[in-house]
C-alpha cells in the first residue's frame, strides 16, 4: 500500500517468503486449529531453541523464544541475520522458526539461515492466570488481546465491531519498542552472534506495531515484514499517518537505512 520496496538480497527475499508462508497457513487452518484445545504450560521446543524472560524499567515481563540456526554451534564466528517475530503466541513463532529452517535447507544457497526471535508472553502472564488449563487457541489468543493492544498500538481508543473495550489499556507502542531496542537486542546481540541485516515482522495488530516501527527514525532493523495489519484502528489514524509520512523528508531519512519493506493483505 504505503511502501512497497524490493531488495535483491537474500535476506529480504527470505523475509518475504517466510511471512507469505507463514501467513498463508495461519489464514487456511486457524479456524480449524482455533477450536482444538492446547496445554498452555509452555512454548513449543525444539532442537537449538532457547527462552530468556525479560522485565522492563516499568515491570512489565516478556518472554523471548530464540530458534538458532542448526549450525550455529559449529560454524566457528558466522554471524546470522535476525528476524524478530511479534505475535509470538500460540503458534506463530513455531511457524516462523519451522519455515526459515525449511527454507534455508530446501534452497540452500538461495536462502541464509537466520535466527528467529519470537517475542511473546506465555511465561509472563499476570499473577492468577490459569496456564494449566486446557483451552483452545482462539481463547488464548483472546486473553492475550489487552497485552497485545498495549504493546502494538499506537494511541489509545476504544475497540469498534462491539469488540472488548481496549481505550485503558492501548496506545504504549512507543515503549514497546524502545524496549526492544534498548533492552532486548542489546542483549541478543552479547549473547548471540547477530549480523548487521535485522527483520522484524508482525501479523493483525501487530502488523500495525511493525508499521508504527517502520515510520520512526531509528537504526534498529534493516527489513519490515508487515501481513494483514489492522490499519482500521482508530479511524485508521495509522492510514492517515503513513500518508503524512511518504509526503515528508521522513521518508527518506527512512529509505536511506531499510532494505526492504513489504506489506502483504488478505
């Protein structure tokens, strides 16, 4: 819609592709998955994956699910590119992490293999959650739709379609990423051995994170990955943003840092 920027990388192509996938299977089988009941005691593990628990100034926890490439405990000093998913929960961070490792083996050569940062909260719930219980994924998903709000939007407002009410709890998406920022990848970059080429994708609301990130000036990542975001939020005031954007120096300044940027809608 608002930016549409190709790059001849592998990186960007990977990104791309990874989020197409990915997205494509969490639209065809969510409503049959959305009504099977899952253990919500913990993330889904598997070789070379690792968990850190973060907490912000503000208390506020988050929990970190890292997939390593299947090399990287062998390959000496190689740096690996890092894509860091939102929306981590209940499943997206396993499609993620399952699609790139595919990828990389399937076109090798083609494809580089990345590390896979999924970023979410299921260690970190607030104090008398029930984490035990059996419930379906579309009942998990909804608990966590108040974090979600408070975390991947911009401004606070109230929920249209009759939806939960999210005005007291939305519109802290600027330090959610100055937390990511500041905190979480200072700390991935001393524990892992991280690459200059950075991805951070997100999906729903919190597409509308991933656009809110894409149009502040920083340096932190070098790809944007943005599926189906939830640009009817208030008013689409995000709609509005982005074209005060592209018709300022801003742009610009952006263009001159990021790689790729690709929006994919449904």
């Amino acid at each position: 819609m608002f930016v549409e920027r190709w790059t001849s990388t592998s990186v960007g192509m990977v990104s791309t592709v990874v989020l197409a996938t990915t997205w494509a299977l969490w639209t065809r089988y969510w409503k049959r998955y959305a009504q099977r009941s899952l253990e919500v005691s913990g993330p889904l593990m598997f070789r070379e994956t690792e968990t850190h628990v973060y907490r912000t100034l503000a208390g506020i926890q988050y929990q970190a699910q890292i997939s390593l490439p299947l090399s990287y405990h062998s390959s000496g000093q190689t740096s690996y590119p890092i894509l860091v998913v939102l929306d981590a929960e209940p499943c997206l961070f396993s499609l993620f992490a399952i699609n790139a490792r595919y990828l990389a083996y399937a076109q090798e050569g083609s494809f580089p293999e990345v590390i896979v940062v999924g970023l979410g909260y299921s260690d970190t719930l607030p104090e008398g959650s029930d984490t035990t219980q059996q419930q379906s994924a579309l009942e998990h998903w909804q608990g966590l739709r108040p974090l979600r709000a408070r975390d991947f939007l911009p401004t606070a407002a109230d929920s249209p379609y009759g939806a939960e009410p999210l005005k007291h709890v939305s519109g802290h998406a600027e330090e959610f990423f100055d937390f990511i920022e500041n905190q979480l990848l200072l700390d991935l970059t001393k524990r892992y051995r991280i690459g200059d080429i950075r991805c951070l994708a997100g999906l729903s609301l919190s597409g509308v994170g991933v656009t809110h990130a894409l149009m502040r000036d920083t340096t932190t990542f070098t790809h944007y990955a943005i599926g189906s975001p939830s640009l009817w939020w208030d008013g689409e005031v995000m709609l509005k943003r982005a074209t005060d954007w592209v018709q300022s120096d801003d742009i610009h300044k952006v263009a001159a840092k990021v790689s790729s940027a690709v929006l994919l809608v449904r």
